[in-house]
C-alpha cells in the first residue's frame, strides 16, 4: 500500500498542477514546459479520439530511448577508459588501484560533460519550445548523450557548452526543430570545436587527462605525428609528400616498427587507447549496433555500405582495411552518426549509396589530407548536405524507369 | 529629393540582408575591423561617384553600350580608390589585396546604378549611392566586430580581451578559431538577414 502510494505520487502531483498550466490558468505561459515533464514523467492521459490515426507503442519517445540505451556501454567504457588512461599514464598498475577506483576517476571526470552538455541543450530547447509555444519533445535526448562521447575529455566545460549552443540553435531550431535539421547536430558541435578551438580537439596534449599521448589515429595519418618520426625513417626527402610519408611510416610501421607507440590491432578493438569519451572501444559499439539493428531504430543498410565504402577505398594504399575500422571516430560515427534517421538518406537505395560514399569519403580525408587525421566527422558532415539530393535522384531514377515501362507496355 | 531616397537603404532595404548584393566581398573582408572600414568607405565613395556621373550623362548613353559606359566609369574610380590606398595606406592595401580591384564586380554598385541612376538627376543618384555603400557599410562594421573580438580577442587592432584572461597566461579563455573563418561570416550575415526579415515583418503587419 505504501509503495503504490510511493509510485503514484508523482502522477497525483502532476494531475493536481495541471489545471494551473492549463489554457486560462496562472501559469499557462509556462504550459509547454509542463507538457515537456508530464510526457517525460508520466504517459499523458490525453490520446487521439478521432480520426484516422495510426497507434503504434513505437513513439519519439521510445527510439530515442533505445538509442540512449545502445550508447550506454560506450559510455561506461568510456568512463573506464578515462581512468584507465591516467593511471596507466601515471604509471600506476591496474593491481595498485583496482577496478572501481579507476571507474570512479573516469565517472567523475565525465559526468560533467554529461551534465553540461544537458543543461544547456534542454535548457535552450525548452526556452525555444516555450518561445514558440510548441511542445518540447524528446529530440535532444540522444544528441545530448552523443556529444560528450565525441569529443576529448579534457575539453574545457565553457567551450562544451557553447558548442551545444551553437548546434543546437544554429544546426536545429533555426531549421525548425527535431526532424527538420540537415546535419546531425551533435557532430555540428564537434565540427565547431574542432574549428573553433582546434589545439582542444586534435594533437597529443589533449586525450589523456594529466597527460599527454596522441591518438593511434593521429600517429598513422601524421596528422599530428611528431616529426622525429619522419627523420628517423631515413626517406630521401622528396618522397616526404604527404602520401609518401603515410606509405613509408606504414612500411615502418608492419615491418621494421619504429613507431612503438602504436597500439595492435586488438587493443584497439577493445579500445583501451587515447581517444574521444565513447569512441574508442569498438566491441561496446558493436553491442550498441546489435540493439539499434534489432529494434529496427537504425539501419543497418548504411552502416553495411559504410564499412564497403572505407573497404574499397582503403584499397588506393596507406592504411589496412582492419585498421580503418578500427580506429579513431569511424564504427562510433558510422553506427550512431550516419544513421541518424533525419539527417541520413530515406530512401532504401539512398542508403546504400549515401552510407558508401561516407567511408569513401572517410578514408580519402585520412589518407590524404594530413591536416586533419580524422575524416569521420566531416565525411558525414558533408554526406548530410547532400543526403536530399541522392533522394531526389533515387527518387527521379525510379519515376522514370517505371514511366519507360509504362512507355513499353503501351 | 526625399528623406527616403537616403534612409531607406541604410535600413529598410539594406543592399546585404535585404537585396542580397555584396554578400561575397562582406564574408571576405570583416576578419578585422580595420580594413572593413576602408573597404566600406571605398565602396560608399565608388557607389556615390560613380551614380553621380552616370546619372549626369544618363541621357548621353546609347541603350545598347550602357553596361560597357557604367564599367568604365566604375572601373576608373576603383583603380583611382586602390591607387590611393596603396599611396597612403599601405597595410591595408596589401590585407584588402584583390578585394579592392573587386568592387568593380559588387553587384551594388551596377545594380544602384542600373535600378536607380540611369532614371534620376544627379543629386538623389549620388545620395542614393553615398546611402547604398553606408548601408553596405553597416553590415559589414556590425559583422567584422564580431568576428575581430571573437577571433582575435582585439578591435581596430586594440586588445579587449584582457591577456591575462587567455590559457597560456593562466586564465580560461582562447580565441574561436572558427570567427577567422569565412563560414561564421556567412553564419553571422544570415543572422542578420533574420533580424532585419523580423523588423520588415513587424513593420508590415
């Protein structure tokens, strides 16, 4: 008796306020703001009574929940890794401090990218909804998850949040809100870090908190790689273009190896190595891709086309198939990012051809652009943009191969 | 001549947010403060002068060959701006680079001319030009403030942004890097084309 009593306070509570937020009420101004907690909190107890509405369980609400769920043990890995990280780099051993510590360093060290990232997107979301006196709804939930799992975790708060300002005003409401943003707002964040304060988001001072170490990334693309490297491989310098100096540290690399630092291909697969929050561990990815392709919330055509796309293109040279995979923002990017449902082609032969062309593009930006060792971001950044168009011409090559039918049969 | 001929392109129908000309110039020179200045004044001057003579010659011009006449009547006038810049003012000349040479292609130049010089006297063309190139002034200050102060932390080359404030001294705060670059321009000049739409809106309703 006691615990429904417990469990239906909050629905009691809610009921009780309701009429004040209601139209004529005192606090009617506010009434998109509790239409947001009553939906978050409760199943609101208004439904459709006319009409020819469909009724399916399979809300905004829960897709975006399942996602949030599919991103939790990269999160948690996340979290480890953090410790992990700056113990190792301590040099401490994992027997000195034990796994809970190691857990609690990391937890506490991302919690407030968590938090941050949060507060000010619903924040702005719901000051938008309530200026426009539209209904807050759930959009935010996965890219407020998404974005501290993207970026190091040494970035200063303060630039975090500006930010999920930008993406969120700029990437998404300025557009129209949820479902009406060309590009995935949270890889817009990152994008405006990456340009705005590039010295936070790339290089060797950034991924470990209290020290420093490049990316296994970084290292392969020379993005950032320390010059002694290249010294060190005695090329006659003309073949040091950009491409050679891949070519040659590579060679170096899987055969002779002088580059120690860089980790196998194992440890990367499990992930315990620099890198952003959530990125790093493809195996907490892989399970997250289970649950988003079991429940149908993602598709699995874009990313099946993604890793052919990095496949066919990792064979011009430089860096092995496995190892794209791998490393850096790309299954992360390619599970969570490209298949966001909005942003993303809609047609079914627009997905194959937008999810290829963004692992095209992908490793093209690793191989060949050293400034920026990373080519997930923009790769689908840039896919993003011209996800409306493949549609169109998806669309316009069906029309006309069904209209020379038509021609065909008289 | 009325009071509108001057106002109205200073606001209501601003040739950046509102017409739509000049765009391209007004994402390529506001990194700083300094030389949008110039590159304002530049264009006022060339956008007064060059309506003011071709609104005196108007009825001298064959039909057929006015868009060759207006080009070089403009033209003249920005070799004679750049020349004078690189005379006197060097740095600026040298950070303004192609941009100078470019007013001839701003479309507010030979749109004024053709929308409004070819068909009024003198006076009200060169008061439209003069209002024109304040207008686009306008724009052009208002953005490259913005970017000089979130991407430099300075204004007309004066810091603002206290030292003391930045990592390396100690403090917190860096510099937006993506200020310098010319998508917030394009970012910043949408921005305002959204305030001045919000204004006309409320105008008009």
């Amino acid at each position: 008796m006691k615990l429904r009593n417990l469990i239906q306070f909050p629905d009691k509570l809610m009921r009780k306020m309701a009429p004040a937020f209601r139209k004529g009420g005192p606090l009617s101004f506010l009434h998109s703001t509790f239409e947001a907690f009553e939906a978050f909190l409760l199943v609101p107890d208004r439904v459709t009574d006319k009409g020819s509405h469909i009724r399916d369980a399979n809300d905004l609400k829960r897709v975006m929940i399942v996602v949030v769920i599919a991103l939790v043990p990269s999160l948690l890995f996340g979290m480890f890794n953090t410790g992990w990280q700056y113990y190792t780099a301590l040099g401490t051993t994992t027997a000195q401090v034990g796994f809970f510590q190691i857990f609690w360093y990391g937890f506490l060290k991302v919690l407030p990218l968590l938090v941050v990232s949060y507060v000010t997107g619903l924040g702005i979301e719901f000051a938008i909804a309530q200026i426009r006196g539209h209904q807050v709804n759930e959009g935010y939930l996965v890219t407020g998850m998404l974005i501290p799992l993207i970026v190091p975790v040494t970035i200063p708060l303060w630039m975090l949040a500006l930010a999920v300002a930008f993406s969120v005003l700029i990437g998404k409401e300025i557009f129209g809100g949820t479902g009406m943003n060309i590009w995935n707002p949270a890889l817009l964040a990152r994008a405006f870090l990456f340009f705005a304060y590039p010295g936070y988001m790339t290089g060797e001072s950034i991924w470990i908190d209290g020290s420093s170490g490049a990316t296994p990334l970084a290292l392969l693309t020379g993005g950032t790689a320390p010059l002694e490297h290249l010294s060190s491989l005695a090329v006659p310098l003309e073949q040091l273009t950009e491409h050679a100096s891949i070519w040659t540290r590579m060679a170096s690399h899987f055969h002779i190896g002088v580059v120690p630092e860089l980790p196998s291909w194992t440890d990367l697969f499990i992930g315990l190595v620099p890198g952003s929050v959530g990125e790093t561990s493809v195996i907490c990815i892989l399970l997250g891709a289970a649950i988003l392709i079991f429940t149908g919330v993602a598709s699995w055509k874009i990313m099946l086309s993604c890793a052919s796309g990095a496949f066919l293109m990792s064979l011009a040279g430089g860096i092995p198939f496995h190892y794209h995979l791998v490393m850096g923002g790309f299954a992360f990017g390619c599970v969570f990012m490209a298949t966001d449902p909005v942003t993303s082609a809609q047609t079914e032969t627009g997905k194959w051809i937008f999810g290829f062309l963004i692992g095209v593009m992908t490793v093209i930006v690793r191989l060949f652009n050293p400034g920026y060792p990373e080519g997930m971001m923009l790769a689908i950044l840039l896919m993003n943009t011209f996800a409306p168009l493949i549609d169109h011409i998806v669309v316009a090559v069906h029309v006309k191969r069904r209209m020379k039918r038509i021609a065909a049969h008289g | 001549m009325n009071k509108r001929t001057f106002l109205d392109p200073l606001f209501r129908s601003s040739p950046v947010p509102v017409l739509a000309l000049g765009i391209c110039s007004a994402l390529a020179v506001t990194v700083k403060l300094e030389p949008a200045l110039v590159m304002a004044l530049a264009v006022t001057l060339v956008t007064g002068f060059s309506e003011l003579l071709l609104s005196l010659i108007r009825n001298t011009i064959p039909n057929r060959i006015r868009i060759i006449v207006q080009l070089m009547v403009v033209a003249t006038l920005v070799i004679l701006v750049d020349q004078v810049l690189k005379a006197f003012a060097w740095e600026i000349s040298k950070q303004l680079s192609v941009f100078v040479g470019l007013i001839i292609t701003n479309c507010i130049i030979m749109g004024r001319i053709e929308a409004f010089a070819l068909n009024n006297k003198p006076l009200p063309a060169f008061m439209d030009g003069i209002a024109n190139g304040l207008g686009y002034g306008i724009v052009l200050v208002v953005v490259a403030v913005v970017r000089e102060l979130l991407g430099s932390g300075t204004l007309m080359g004066y810091r603002i942004v206290p030292e003391h404030w930045y990592v390396s001294q100690g403090g917190f705060y860096e510099n937006n890097g993506l200020f310098i670059l010319p998508p917030m321009a394009l970012i910043l000049v949408g921005l305002l084309v959204w305030i001045y739409n919000a204004k006309q809106a409320k105008s008009v309703w």
